[in-house]
C-alpha cells in the first residue's frame, strides 16, 4: 500500500506544472485528481483541492504557493485525507521556451506512519 500511495503522490507531483498559471497574479483555487491504473487495475486516486497565491516577481518571473486537503483514495480502503502543497517558480526565458521548477509536499497520516512526502520536479516547455 505504501508504494501505491508514494506513487499517486509522485503523479500529483510532476501533473502539477502542466497545469499552467493565470496571466494575472493573485489567489486562485485548484482542484486536482490524479488516477493510477497499474496491469489494468484501478489501485487508487489522489485528490488535491488547494487554494494559492501568485506573485509576479518580474515580466518573467511568476511565483505561486499552494496548499489544502488531498484526499488519498486507495483500491479497497477507506479514503483518508492528508495536507498537500507546492512551491514553484515559471520563468519565461523566450518568446517559445519557459523553465519551471517546483517543491512538492504530501502528509501521509494513519497507515503511513506520520510521513511526509517530498518531491521536486524542473524542465522545460517549448511552445510552437
């Protein structure tokens, strides 16, 4: 079970970027789910419902902050709902190429032992 839940939270983790930011700085809300299918089989979800913050640090530069509850549903168990959240930076560095970068964290209460998840994702997106 503990592999399936570290693996929903990678996957809520590295979706996070794709997800774009707003052209105008300031709070915003975000929900999320991310499904893990694995040999066919469904084995559980990971539902993040955050509020955050944007901040234009410079015309190339945006900041963002977020956080709230995610909900961890795992194939036959009941859902349990921990605290999620991430930190990151999207820097435009031409017309077509933004680099980003972004720290991630996911509580893991109950059967995990009182962990706490961490992750961390950079790259690129190259628009055409």
């Amino acid at each position: 079970m503990s592999f399936v839940f570290k693996t929903l939270a990678s996957v809520g983790a590295l979706a996070a970027p794709f997800i774009g930011t707003a052209a105008i700085a300031g709070p915003y809300a975000n929900v999320e789910t991310n499904v893990l299918w694995q040999g066919g089989n469904y084995d559980g979800a990971l539902t993040e419902l955050h509020v955050g913050y944007e901040y234009e640090a410079s015309e190339d530069v945006t900041l963002y902050v977020q956080a709230g509850p995610a909900v961890v549903s795992v194939s036959g168990e009941e859902n349990e709902t921990e605290v999620s959240g991430y930190l990151g930076a999207v820097a435009e560095v031409s017309d077509n190429v933004e680099l980003y970068g972004e720290l991630g964290f996911l509580t893991g209460g109950g059967d995990f032992n009182d962990e706490l998840f961490i992750g961390l994702e950079a790259g690129a997106t190259y628009r055409f």
